[in-house]
C-alpha cells in the first residue's frame, strides 16, 4: 500500500472512530480518535508522519483556545479568594509529583515522562509540553488521556447521581459557524507568528506558549478574540493526535498495556487526593458538595466545565478552580519536572 494510500485509510478511519466518540460524548474524542487510529497504523510497522510545521500550527491553535478560557469574572474569583485556589493547587500538584516520582522510582515510566504523565494541567497542553522537557510524548499521551476518560467517567457519574440526568446536548455540531475576517486574520497571526518566533528562538513548547499569552493580552487589553471554528480546531487536534499516536512502536503500546495497572492505582490516590481537598474546601468554605468535588477533580478543565454547565452547580468557582490549576501547572511544571528528576537516581527502565 501506498503512503497516500496508508493516508486515505488512516482519515477515513480516523473520521469514523470520532464521529462514533463524538455521539458517546467522550471527552476529547476528535483527539483520541486520531491518535488511537494513528497508533493502529503505527503498530503495525507503517511509516508515516505529521509535519513539524503542521504540528506546530496544532500547537498554535490549542494555545488560542486555553487562553480563550481565561475569562475576567474566572480570574476575579481566583484572586478574591487566593488562598484557598492556591492551597488546594498546591496540594493536588504535589500529590501528583509524588505519585509520578513513585511511578519513576518503581521504573514504571522512564524519565520525567511519568511526572508530565500525572500532571493535573490541561492534558492536551501537558502532552504538547512534555517533548519539549525530555519526556516520552507517547507514554505522556497515554498516561493523561486515560486519566481524562476515567476522571471524566466519574465525574458524569456522580453527577448524574446527585442531580439526574445530564441534559442531551448532541444536536449538530456547527462546524463553520459565521466568523469574521478579522477574527480568522488575528487567528492566523497568532499561530503562523508564535510558531515562528518560536522556532527561530528555539522556546521549549514556544509554538503553544506564545499563541496563548499573545490571545491573553489582546483579549484582556483589548477585547479581541481570535475566531476558533469547531472544523479549524478538529484539524488541529488531529494534526497533535497523528503527531503522537504514529510515534508509536510495538514495543511503547505494549510497555503501556503493562504500565495501565500501576497508572490506574495512580489515577485513583490522585482522585481521592482531589476529594480529601473538595471535603476541606466544603467544610471550610461552605461551598456545596458537588461544586467542590468539580473542581477538585484532576480531569480536563473542559470536560469539567460541560458537566458544571450543565448542573446546578457553582460554575464560576469550578471553572476558576480548575484554571488556577492549568496556570500553576503551566508556569511550575518545567521547573518542577526537572528538580524532581535531577533528585531522583533513578534510572528509567531498559529502552524499549
């Protein structure tokens, strides 16, 4: 078969399996889709690969869409009640450095790939990240992803038994909603320029970092938003889930499978840190139970935000809660990775 061939199949089927993840509603599902393809194609010895350039611009465009949820009244909340954000973030972020230091020290994951892998930041943006600090990118993946779905199942879970049923929210998604030529145009200054002086700096995870802080301070100084289209951000996770997921090897899908039980034991003492810190914040703060399990919970802050959307909830304190977090992570994540791994001496487990 072909390379174009190998290309066709990997769309086509890659189309399939998140329209199918999609209709099940599972967080990340355009992502997930492609990269689970991707790793389908790569497994079984096909060579193919995304563009650094392509994979850049993904890069670029996820950067827009994390500053896009930093909105004024969520930032208003962090800093009118800060030490409870930043107590409650430094307790799971600390939890989630011991638990990747244990997974490291027990040659579960090699390197600082398990410390990324824990992270409890956006997991897109902590995958994207963690190449640029000497982590494995597709045992990251694989690692914050599967913590993603099962935080995420959870989550929906105990909603749903607290307040019911979710509203339906699987009416059609518009894919190319009206948008104006400015916001396309800002748009595509902050991708193509942040990946550029990126590059030309040589900025570790610069592609992504630049995009955001620019849309943040043309959002924040002078309300302008870049324009991020449903169809525009599917290429783009697309561009990242192929990235990742045709990195991978036998030898890398089977390690994961036999690291999942330790990962899944991680996952659980990382969730039942998160709802020792959502019962102080209940019995310290009154702030009602569901509210504080949301946003102590370590999943994908969007994920998080479309089940507080969608229950009576304080939506405004979890969202803030959960974006404290993503920003400490983002600023303190490099820093703290490579201490941790400079303290530790331990070597990973044989290469793969």
């Amino acid at each position: 078969m072909t390379s174009s061939r190998h290309w066709l199949a990997l769309c086509m089927g890659s189309a399939l399996l998140s329209a199918a993840l999609l209709a099940l509603h599972v967080p990340a599902a355009v992502l997930l889709g492609c990269m689970v393809c991707a790793i389908a194609v790569a497994v079984r010895g096909t060579t193919l690969a995304v563009p650094r350039t392509l994979f850049g611009w993904g890069q670029g465009l996820l950067g827009c869409l994390m500053a896009h949820s930093l909105q004024p009244q969520h930032l208003g909340t962090v800093v009118q009640s800060w030490p409870v954000f930043l107590g409650a973030t430094l307790l799971l972020i600390a939890a989630s450095t011991g638990l990747g230091w244990w997974l490291t020290r027990r040659q579960v994951m090699p390197g600082t790939t398990a410390l990324w892998g824990m992270a409890p930041g956006a997991a897109t943006a902590m995958v994207v990240m963690s190449e640029s600090f000497g982590a494995d990118v597709r045992l990251v993946a694989f690692m914050q992803y599967t913590r993603v779905v099962v935080v995420t199942l959870v989550a929906a879970l105990v909603t749903r038994a607290v307040v019911g049923p979710l509203p339906d929210s699987a009416s059609a998604i518009p894919w190319w909603p009206p948008t104006a030529p400015q916001a396309l145009a800002l748009t595509a200054a902050l991708v193509l320029g942040g990946h550029a002086l990126a590059q030309r700096l040589n900025l570790a995870g610069g592609s992504m970092v630049l995009p955001l802080v620019a849309a943040a301070l043309v959002q924040g100084l002078w309300d302008w938003t870049p324009a991020l289209p449903p169809a525009l951000m599917a290429l783009a996770y697309a561009a990242i889930g192929w990235s990742v997921g045709l990195r991978f090897t036998r030898g890398i899908a089977l390690h994961a499978l036999r690291a999942l039980p330790q990962v899944l034991l991680s996952i659980a003492l990382l969730m039942g840190v998160g709802l020792a810190t959502g019962t102080a914040l209940v019995l310290t703060t009154g702030l009602d139970a569901l509210s504080a399990f949301l946003a102590t919970c370590p999943g994908g802050a969007d994920s998080m935000a479309v089940i507080a959307a969608t229950s009576a909830v304080d939506t405004g304190f979890v969202m803030a809660m959960q974006l404290a977090r993503f920003l400490v992570v983002l600023v303190a994540g490099p820093a703290v990775t490579r201490r941790v791994a400079q303290g530790s001496a331990q070597a990973g487990p044989p290469p793969l």
